[in-house]
C-alpha cells in the first residue's frame, strides 16, 4: 500500500515476482510460435516449388532442378510419378514429395 514512504519492500518484490512470472511464459512461448510459423514457411516454399515444377512439366521434359528462395535451396526431382522437393531447416533436411493425387511424406 502507498503510505507517505511510498511503496514497500514486499510490494516491489510482490510486483518483481509478477513480471518474471508473466515473462517466464511468454517468451517460451513467443519463440515456440516464430519456430513453427519458420518451418510452416519452408514448407510452403516447398510447396510452391513443387507447383512450378509441376506447371512447367507440362510443357517440357525435366528430371531434376533447384530453386534459391531467400538463401534456401529447394532440389526437386520427377521420377515420372512424383515431385520430391528437399530443403534443409538448421541441420536437419527435409524431403515433401507430392504425387499425382495426394501429398507423400
């Protein structure tokens, strides 16, 4: 409570506590969220990738490619059933394959 010495000692500390508690999860949180939201764009990058490939197989005969997307390669290759589209995220590399009708993982 505020007296005429102001704010007390366990107030400060009651308000201290709060703060790292509020911080304490939000940024876990904040971070597990920008996390996901990169991967989900890699993968629609890939995605995409895969969807050009696919428009300009109508038209030409291609086996394999590659595609820089903000400083991130995406080799794809047509094995005459199927595109498969790897990229790497951190150390890990990543393979989406997308078929005639469906999405293969």
């Amino acid at each position: 409570m505020l007296n005429n010495k102001g704010i007390s000692f366990a107030e400060t500390l009651l308000t201290a506590v709060i703060l790292f508690i509020l911080a304490g999860t939000l940024i876990p949180f904040t971070y597990h969220l920008k996390e996901t939201l990169y991967n989900q764009k890699l993968e629609l990058h890939a995605s995409e990738t895969a969807l050009e490939v696919a428009k300009r197989l109508q038209t030409e005969s291609l086996k394999s490619g590659k595609k820089t997307i903000e400083q991130i390669d995406y080799h794809w290759t047509y094995d005459g059933q199927k595109i498969c589209v790897t990229y790497r995220n951190g150390d890990d590399e990543k393979i989406k394959c997308i078929g005639r009708k469906e999405e293969i993982y």
